[in-house]
C-alpha cells in the first residue's frame, strides 16, 4: 500500500474553492483549493494493490 501526492498546475476563478474529482483507474482523488487567490491542486491516490 502506498500513498503518493503530485502537486501539479491550475487555475483558481476569482479566489473561490474549486473542488474536482476524477477515476483513474478507479483511485484517484483530485482536491482543487486556493489560498489567498492562488492556485494549488493536490493530487491524492492510494494504491492498494
């Protein structure tokens, strides 16, 4: 089992939350938040396999 964190680019739309999820291969979870009007997007998947 292990967990694994990507930071990766994105935009946020007048500072507000923007919150996506998407299915990769069925584990993958996709946080979008900003903070003080930036941008920061965390991926967070756990394999468990």
């Amino acid at each position: 089992m292990s967990v694994n964190y990507i930071i990766i680019g994105d935009w946020s739309i007048n500072g507000q939350l923007m919150v996506n999820r998407w299915s990769i291969y069925g584990q993958l979870m996709v946080n979008l938040w900003s903070i003080d009007g930036q941008f920061m997007v965390v991926n967070l998947w756990v394999n468990l396999w």
